[in-house]
C-alpha cells in the first residue's frame, strides 16, 4: 500500500559553514499530502531546495545525504532540467513572470517543445487554470499581463504554471503568505482533488493548513526534523516529542 | 545647571546647528540640479543664435538637405548640401550598431548570467577601461592598424571609409552598451530565472524567454544610447573616416560624418560668415537628432508598456 514516492536519507544542508539541515531521513508516500511544519528558520525552503536540486542556483550551497526520486537518487540525474520537469514549485510570494496569464501557463510545454497544435495549448491552458481555481476569474483576459492579477489570482497562476508540465510531485513553499483567506480555501480544495493525481509536499507556517491538508505531518526545527506521523494523531496529542505538541498547540513558534 | 534655563528646556544639541546646514545644502543642491537645466538651455540658444541667421537668410532648405555638394568655400557659387554627410553618418551608425548590439548584448548576458567572482571583475574593469580610452586614440588606431589591416584584408585601394568607422564605433560604443544591458539584465529578479528553471528551463531558455523580455526597456535605451554615442562621435570619425565627400556606395568608400566636418572646419571660417553659419545650422540639425534619440531612450526607460 505505501508507495515511498520520494525517500530522503540522512540529509544535511549547509551555506557555506551554516548548516540549515541536520540528518533528515524521511519518506514521502505517493498521492499523500506531507505537510512540513516548523517555526521560521529550521531548514523548510532549503529541504524543497534540495529536492529540485535548486542548490545548482546557489554556489554556496552543500548538500549532503540522498535524495531518491522513484529509486532514483537525483545527484544521479545528469540533467537537472528532466528532473525539474517532474516537479513543480509554487513559492511563497507569486512570481508573475512578465508574461500574459496565457504565456505564463503555457511556458512550460512551448519549453518542452510539446506545445502542439494551438487547439491543444489552448484546452491544456484552461484545464490547468481550472484546476488552479482560477479559470473562471481570468478566462476573459488571459492576454493581459499575468502581474496585474491580484496577488492571491497571481499565486493561483503560479500554480496553474506548476501543474502545466503535469508534474508527478508538486511543492509548495508557505503558498498562503501573501493571500486571503478566500483564496487559500480554494487553493486548499484544489490541492485535495489534486492529490489523486500527483504527490504534494506543502510547506506551511499555519500550523492549522498543515491539520485540514496533510495525510501527514513533519515537523522541523532549528534544522532538525523532530518527528513525522500521521496527521490526526498528532494534533491530538500523541506525539514522540513533547516539543511538537507544543508548536502544534502554539506554546512557541 | 548653573543656567536656570536649562533645567526647564532641553538643550540645543547637535540638530539645531545642523538644520541651517540643511537648508543651506538643500538651496546648494537645487542651484546645482537647476544649472544642469540653464547649460543645456544655454548652449541650444547659442548654438541656435549662431545658426538661425544662415537658416533664415542664406539656407535653401531643399540645397540643404537634399544635396550632396557642400562647397562652402567656392569663389564662383558657394553650396551648402549635407545629403552626402547625412548619408554617410547615418550609413556608420547602423553599420557600428549592426557590430556592435551583437557582441555588446552577448558580453552583457555572459557577465550578467554567467559569468562568476574574478572573472566577472577582471571582465567589468577591462570594460570600464575601454571606455576611458580618449577618442584620438581610437582615431590613431585607425589610421595606423586598421587602415594597412583593411588594405590588406580585402584588398582594398583605401583602408579609410565606412568599415573602418563603423568598426571604431562600435568599439566605442561597447562599453558603454554592455555596461548599460547589464544594468538592464541585473535589474531583473532572480525569483523569476528561478521559477523558470523550477519549470525545467535550461539556462539558455530561461534567458531567452523570460530574462530577455524582462529586460527589453533597458536593452532598447542602451541601444539608442549607443547610437547617440556613434551619432555624436567625431575626432575618431574624423581620422578614419577618410573625410571625403561622397555618398558612400560600400563599406570601403570614404564619406564624411556632419560632427567631423563643424570640427574640421569651424576654425577656419570668419567669424560670422555665411560658412561659419552654415556650420552652426548642422550643429542644430546634430543637436536635434541626439536630443530626439535621448528622449526616445528616456521614453523606453519610464516604461511606455501595454497591458
């Protein structure tokens, strides 16, 4: 039944001497929801980091540990652009890139070459935007500039852009930070249908996103992952270290 | 505490000095910020008042520009025609950009994306240097390298023409550019090269697609500031240009350039005179072009974007 989609083993991140991640070893389930809680600076955005080998971006960065992807280590990936493809990333404040609504979801397949015939992009646009919830509020100006959208429409773009290259992991980094509370609801509903077709790891700072949305649960801090469990269990109490029901219930953090 | 004073106020300190500093730096700075304004009043007006005279009196608006004889010093029939010289500028500004945008905007996205540390520094100072290398020099390069080297390259009878200027030009011009497109490249985010390549883009997609579009106002101002700068060139124009006047037909031909020939020649003409008012008149018509090329780059730069 479990089917380990992702499989970290005793990761360790650094900058330079600064070490952001200490031995993180945990596995990711395919078509769950892992929820990734924990105060600000424990090592969250530099974990999604490493998974898409973004460390490539960032000179300083050190990685050490596996990472495996289907089995597959992703240091052994020799073309970071075809694992990057696998995986889509939505970050913290939306990044319209200066391109139509259109242009914006549609960048990935012209990328990959497999835009096809303008019937196709056009149906794959909508499909993405629909599942994005975002479909019905743009679909008449979907060649206006993607950064006059709101900022909640825009991170929905963002995601409508993620989902185009039908990516078989989806990754969102504290996706809520710069929007309404309408707009995470929908993002939230999105994410649960989206869940049958892809593996979402959602890195979260409220706690109580990570309680409706996760299957389960990790929870880091100061660079360290305190435990990983099931979800319910652990907003009600039964956790291995006292340190995780005290963030959960907002005692630190 | 002896002053009884000072027990119920507080004491001046440092601010209350400081304010009339303030106020005497503010009126400093708004004499300096308004006397940019008063030159290049300034010096239009006088130019202009030089020039007006020969373009009411003696100009023949068609002879002017739409004739190729310039022969101000003729004894039988002085004319004034710059067509020759209109052409052969406007010939080795786009011949100097058609080298030069290329290689600049190609330097600009190897320093900007690519290249790391040293090589970065080594490559902006050696940048920084060609553009502080006066103009006569670039002139002496012509005359004395490219000149025998276009000789013999292309077996031409002259080394001194269009190629040549344009070559120099560009050369000129580069730093300037590639400085300027860099600017243009770092001034885009670095969220947005990487959310393309969260995409799968490869670095040369995501430069092409999104870092290049991103960054097209400012490549365009750079663009028009550099052919500004070959526009307004003239001693290095005028020592490899060849100065002679002609409508050039090929890259080889001589041509003079309208700012080599107010250079060459204002020396030599009474004040006052008609020549010597006919050359103010191309100093106006220069003055025009390069204001218009300004305002054209200010234009792209604030931004004049669609939706």
């Amino acid at each position: 039944m479990v089917d380990p989609r992702i499989q970290v083993r005793n990761l360790s991140i650094a900058y330079g001497n600064r070490r952001v991640l200490e031995d993180v070893t945990l596995d990711v389930h395919a078509n769950e929801i892992l929820g990734i809680i924990g105060p600000a600076n424990s090592g969250k955005t530099s974990f999604l980091n490493a998974i898409n080998r973004m460390d490539k971006m960032r000179p300083d960065m050190r990685i050490t540990g596996s990472i495996l992807i289907n089995g597959i280590d992703t240091r052994a990936w020799r073309n970071l652009y075809a694992l990057r493809r696998r995986i889509g990333v939505v970050f913290p404040l939306p990044v319209g890139l200066p391109l139509t609504v259109y242009d914006n979801v549609a960048l990935a397949p012209r990328l990959a070459g497999t835009a096809g015939s303008r019937e196709d992009l056009d149906e794959r646009v909508e499909r993405c935007l629909r599942r994005a919830a975002l479909w019905d509020e743009v679909k008449d100006r979907l060649h206006h500039l993607g950064s006059l959208l709101s900022g909640g429409q825009q991170q929905r773009l963002t995601i409508a852009r993620a989902l185009s290259q039908s990516p078989e992991i989806l990754m969102l980094d504290e996706f809520s930070i710069a929007v309404d509370p309408v707009t995470t609801m929908r993002i939230e509903e999105a994410l649960k249908t989206l869940k049958t077709e892809m593996t979402i790891i959602l890195v979260t700072n409220l706690v109580q996103q990570a309680h409706r949305l996760a299957d389960r649960t990790a929870f880091f801090l100061n660079g360290a992952l305190v435990e990983v469990g099931v979800t319910e269990p652990m907003f009600h109490g039964q956790t291995r270290d006292p340190r995780t029901s005290d963030y959960i219930e907002g005692k630190f953090g | 505490m002896t002053d009884p004073r000072s027990d119920r106020r507080r004491p001046a300190d440092a601010r209350d000095r400081h304010w009339y500093i303030d106020k005497f730096f503010e009126i400093l700075m708004f004499l300096c910020g308004i006397s940019a304004i008063l030159f290049v009043v300034g010096i239009f007006l006088f130019v202009f008042r030089e020039g007006l005279g020969f373009i009411l009196q003696d100009m023949n608006f068609s002879e002017f520009f739409f004739s190729p004889k310039w022969r101000p010093t003729s004894l039988v029939r002085p004319t004034y025609g710059i067509l020759a010289m209109v052409a052969g500028t406007a010939a080795v500004t786009v011949l100097a950009m058609a080298i030069c945008l290329p290689v600049s905007i190609g330097a600009a996205i190897y320093i900007a994306e690519f290249a790391k540390g040293r090589t970065r520094e080594t490559l902006k100072i050696l940048i920084e240097f060609l553009a502080a290398i006066p103009s006569v020099v670039w002139g002496f390069i012509a005359l004395s390298i490219m000149n025998p080297l276009i000789i013999d390259l292309f077996d031409a009878p002259m080394g001194l023409g269009v190629l040549n200027s344009a070559l120099i030009l560009a050369l000129m011009a580069a730093p300037i550019v590639t400085s300027l497109a860099e600017d243009a490249f770092k001034a885009v985010p670095d969220t947005y090269r990487e959310a393309a390549e969260a995409l799968g883009a490869t670095r040369w997609q995501a430069i092409r697609q999104v870092v290049l579009p991103a960054a097209r106002n400012g490549l365009l101002s750079a663009g028009l500031l550099g052919v500004g700068r070959a526009f307004g060139e003239t001693m290095a124009i005028l020592m490899s240009s060849g100065h002679s006047i002609n409508i050039p037909t090929s890259i080889f031909d001589s041509f003079r350039a309208l700012t080599a020939t107010i250079a060459a020649e204002l020396g030599e003409t009474a004040v006052g005179s008609p020549h010597y008012r006919a050359l103010f008149a191309i100093g106006i018509f220069l003055f025009l072009i390069t204001f218009l090329i300004n305002m054209a780059a200010d234009f792209i730069v604030r931004g004049v974007r669609k939706g």
